[in-house]
C-alpha cells in the first residue's frame, strides 16, 4: 500500500523560502503512470492545486504562484520537494502532497499524505 | 483557469434520505482522448480528501455504492443514496482535464 508523508516546518518567516519534502513509500516514485502533486489549504477554506512533477522531472506550476515555487523529484529517496520563496501569510496553509493516478488509469488524486500545516509569521 | 461551481454550498440532509450535489465547470472537461476527468473528493473533519469517484461516474476502490456520480461536458452530480452518519464532511469536485487543476468551493454536508 503506497503512502505519502509530508516533512518540514511548521512555522517560517515572512519573505523567506518555504521547503517542504513528501516520502513515498510502498511503491517508486518512478513509474511513469503517475505524478506527484502539492495541494494546498488554507485554513477553514478550499483546496488548491499548486503544482505537478513527473518522473522525469518535468514540471507545471500553478500561474498564480509560477514565480515562486519550484518542485524537485529525488528517486533515489523515493522523494519529491516544493519550494515556495517570498513568503507571506496568505501561503498560511495545510500542505498535501498526492499522487495523481495518470489519465490511463484513474486521472485523479487516488493517495493523499496527511498534511502538514505550515504557518508564515513573524 | 477552469472555474468549478459547486451548489449547493451546504446540504442538511436527514439520516437515510438521499443528497444530491452539482458541480459546474467555465470549460468542457472533456479530453481529447474521449474521457472527462472529473471526480468527487470527500473532506471529513481533520483528515486529507479521499477520492470518492473518478472519471465522472467511476468509483474508486472501497467506496460505498450509494455514491454516484454522473454528467457530462460542464455539468455533473454526485449523488448519495441514503445518507449515513459517517457522510458528514465536505465534498469537493476536481478537473484535472486542464492544468492547472481545479477545485470546486466544497459543499458542508451535515445531518439535520
């Protein structure tokens, strides 16, 4: 059973850079019918996707945040990272990482991490 | 973006009788290889989304048969038969035709 486990602080400063680390495990992070994804949420409100990596390394970022984060893949961890710079407390929020099952088999969000919530304040 | 809208915001229903929710998207969702990649989330109180139904009316693995979920194009439904106690929570539609990915608002299902 593949699980996802999200790690990093919980409270970061106003301006700085946000890292935020998921670990797969029970599967690889490699198979090319899936992709990894960050949601967000901030507290009491909805979800939002922040943006995608493939196995390969390749990327979408959300446009609302495109100049500010950056999602990187480890396979040797079997892990994927985000990256979120400039930080103010509108990016207060529970931070997921997913899997998304790729468009030949569910095309959906079939596993989710636990979260972790992130709080920016001074 | 795709805009997704959900009606209605918030469900009282009353145990065993059925509930209905809508969503709405600004855009087709269907992909140019012939499916509609859109699915329905459930948010129970301090847990992570758990994927309810996918490719419009697909249920995933373990979930109940009195959730369903139907339409078409921009407008879809999840239906729940009867509800139970362990419904209560809220429900979110997800399009992931078009990145970036979207959300509807979520509908707060509660028992009257």
């Amino acid at each position: 059973q593949l699980q996802l486990q999200e790690s990093g602080p919980g409270l970061v400063k106003p301006s700085e850079t946000l890292s935020l680390t998921c670990t797969v495990s029970g599967g690889s992070i490699t198979n090319s019918d899936y992709y990894w994804i960050w949601i967000r949420q901030p507290p009491g409100k909805g979800l939002e996707c922040v943006g995608r990596i493939d196995y390969s390394g390749t990327t979408y970022y959300s446009p609302s945040l495109n100049s500010r984060i950056t999602l990187s893949l480890d396979a040797s961890e079997n892990q994927f990272s985000l990256r979120l710079s400039s930080l103010t407390a509108a990016d207060t929020a529970v931070y997921y990482c997913a899997r998304l099952a790729g468009w030949s088999v569910e095309g959906s969000f079939d596993i989710w991490g636990q979260g972790t919530m992130v709080t920016v304040s001074s | 973006d795709i805009v997704m809208t959900q009606t209605p915001l918030s469900s009282p229903v009353t145990l065993g009788q059925p509930a209905s929710i809508s969503c709405r998207s600004s855009q087709s969702l269907l992909n140019s290889d012939g499916n509609t990649y859109l699915s329905w989330l459930q948010q129970r109180p301090g847990q992570p989304p758990r994927l309810l139904i996918y490719k419009v009316s697909k249920r995933f693995s373990g979930v109940p048969e009195r959730f369903s979920g139907s339409g078409a194009g921009t407008d879809f439904t999840l239906k729940i038969s009867r509800v139970e106690a362990e419904d209560v929570g809220v429900y979110y539609c997800l399009q992931v035709t078009h990145f970036p990915f979207t959300f509807g608002q979520g509908t707060k299902l509660e028992i009257k």
